[in-house]
C-alpha cells in the first residue's frame, strides 16, 4: 500500500526581514548546482517585497506566500494588485511573481489557489504574470532557452515551470524574446553614416561623464522621465510616480560603468536618448550566491570594473518624437568602441517584448542569435 501523501500547508509572509530572507532564499536553494541560474542580490528581492521600503505600495498591495510539506518550504509566491495598472487597462487584474515551487502537482495548485483566492477576495477577475510591481522589476516565465545562463535583469525558472501552467488552463498572455548579440570588431559603415546622419540633422550631442554623481545630479531624473515617455505604451508599463523615480536613481546609477553609457541630447540640453549598459553580473552572482557578505562585495565590485567579455544591455529608450529616426545608431556607434576596448565579445539584450520591432530593427546590423523566449501567463478567476 502506498504511502499517503503529505497534504501542502499555504502560510502568508509577513513582509518582515527574517521572514522575506526565509521566502527569497528558497528559491536560491531551490536552483543550488544549476549552472545557468543567476540568483538575486536577496536584500535587493527583501527589499522589493516590503511596504516601507518601495515606493510601489503607494499604488500597490500585495501578499506572499510559502507552500510548506510537513514543515519543510516547498514553493513560494507573491500575489500583487496593481492599481494604477488596472486603472490603465481597465481590466481587474491580480498578479502573481517572485514565485518558485518544487516539481509537484499539489504544491503548484496550492500556491496558484491562494493567489486566486486572495486576488477574488479584493475583487480582481484575472490572474496575469510572472509579472512584479513595476516594469522595472523582473518579469516573464522563461520558455525556451533554459540552457542559456541567466542575466541580473532576468528570471530563470526549470522546464517543468511552463509545463505546470499549461495543466493549470493558464494561456499566454504576451512574449517576451532575447537577443545574445555579437560585438562586431568595428563599427557596421552604414551604422555609422546614419549616426553621422542623424547627428548633424538634428543637432544632436553625445554627453560624456567621469562622474556617477555629475550624471545622478544633471541627468538621473530626466532617465527616468525619459523612460515615461519611451515606454508609455508598452505592455505593463505604467509611469513611474516622482518616489519610484528618486529610488531608481539611488538603486542604479550608483553602480554605473561610466564607459558602457551613453546620454544623447539636442541643442538645448534636453535629452533625447539613452543607453545604460554594464558587465555582465552573472558570473559574480553566481559567486556570491545572492549575499554581499563576506565576499559577495568583492565579486561584484571586480565584475563592475570589469573583466567579462559579455555586456549586458540593461536599458535603452530613445523620446518618443524621436524614434525610428536612426537615433539608436548614434548611440550605439559611441557605445561600441568602449565594448571593444574594454572585451566584450557579446552583448545580452535582456527582455524585449515579441511584437517590438522598432527596437528589434536595431540589431539588424549585427550578428545575433534570439537564444530566450519568455512569457507573461492569464487565466480567468
């Protein structure tokens, strides 16, 4: 006869340190030994998942839990309501994300129920995600390409993920692609006659920085404007409030490598198109295994300084009047002599929405290969 299974407990997260530390770090046991997942900083993820410390509890609520199996942590999930989102969309709509779970039936279903339950008790009539509290947060299940290593800017998730949503009746909801681009030894000619182009008709300038603070005090909160106005119409996107902005800036561009950005501005200063790129952190992630102490600083500052041949694309938005008039070249045309003096060999586009070409038509002077394909899941509640 065989053994009768162990009925999986549902238990709500406090959204307290040492029970967030608890929540994040299944997820990082959960993949231990896996070569291509990169795990999270957990303070940053700890972080995210408490009211006082982001500002997207203004607009948001939300609810974690974890899955346990005779006291032991099975599965994680953080149910979230978006309210300036549904305000956007009209529709009522609770997310899920921040989520992991062992390869078990009962376990998934008990996580997704509580979502379900928690989302029909505030009145939403749809589960939608992976998705987090912001555009800026990582989003989309990966589907395909799960043996490619992972980015900072991105979620890893086994196989059987996918699988368990499809017997759920979950349907896509929206894809998202990657690109792994090769960095070419000289800038493309044509790339570079329509940055030449480009440069002169609308007399555009290229800033550049030996400060993170110049840039953080001149230019840090017109990023994120920028980002407003570029993004505005992009799936999930809802523009992000004056606090999410100031947290951004001092979350961001304190770690950037000043050589791998690029600010683009007309004749009066006003800025027209950005490119924020890093050394992949992959690696120094992996090393740290999601902790600062005692080494994960070192790892991490020694990556940001340099030595990966990968960059990692982690934003790029161009103002709206702006786009499809070759602006991008012009960044890019500064961007890669810096890549080629610095090594990289390849570049990692990070998240782009399948039905973006204007931004996919970037790459088409590149050689490049779409190794990720990722997807954002719903269901009717």
């Amino acid at each position: 006869m065989s053994k009768k299974k162990i009925k999986v407990e549902i238990r709500p997260v406090e959204p307290l340190k040492p029970a967030l530390r608890k929540y994040v770090q299944f997820g990082i046991d959960l993949y231990h030994g896996n070569p291509y997942y990169v795990p999270p900083l957990v303070y940053d993820d700890i972080n995210t998942l408490t009211p006082s410390k982001n500002p997207a509890f203004e607009f948001c609520k939300a609810q974690s839990f974890m899955a346990y199996r005779n006291d032991v942590a099975v599965g994680t999930i953080t149910a979230i309501i978006n309210t300036r989102a549904n305000e956007k969309t009209g529709e009522k709509v609770v997310r899920f994300g921040f989520m992991d779970f062992i390869d078990d039936k009962d376990v998934v279903d008990a996580l997704f129920k509580a979502v379900r339950i928690w989302g029909r008790h505030n009145g939403m009539e749809k589960m939608v995600g992976p998705l987090g509290f912001s555009d800026l947060d990582k989003e989309g299940m990966l589907i395909d390409g799960f043996e490619e290593t992972g980015t900072m800017a991105t979620i890893y998730n086994y196989p059987y993920y996918p699988r368990h949503m499809e017997r759920m009746g979950f349907v896509k909801e929206t894809d998202w692609i990657e690109y792994r681009i090769t960095v070419p030894d000289a800038i493309p000619d044509k790339y570079m006659r329509i940055a030449d182009i480009v440069r002169r008709k609308f007399n555009l300038r290229v800033l550049n920085y030996t400060s993170r603070k110049r840039i953080k005090d001149e230019y840090g909160e017109a990023i994120f404007r920028l980002i407003n106005d570029a993004y505005k119409d992009l799936y999930g996107f809802v523009p992000l409030t004056q606090k999410q902005i100031d947290y951004y800036i001092g979350m961001y561009l304190d770690m950037l490598r000043l050589e791998d950005v690029c600010l683009i501005v007309d004749s009066a200063g006003a800025l027209v198109g950005v490119g924020i790129s890093m050394p992949s952190l992959s690696a120094a992630l992996q090393r740290c295994d999601g902790k600062l102490f005692p080494t994960g600083w070192y790892h991490l500052l020694k990556a940001i300084r340099g030595g990966s041949d990968v960059v990692d694309l982690l934003l790029v938005a161009i103002r709206p009047d702006y786009q499809g008039k070759g602006v991008n070249a012009l960044l890019f045309s500064t961007l890669i002599p810096n890549y080629i003096k610095n090594g990289y060999k390849f570049a990692e586009s990070n998240v782009e929405l399948e039905g973006n070409e204007n931004v996919q038509k970037q790459w088409e002077y590149f050689e490049r290969r779409q190794h990720r394909r990722r997807r954002a899941w719903s269901k009717k509640i």
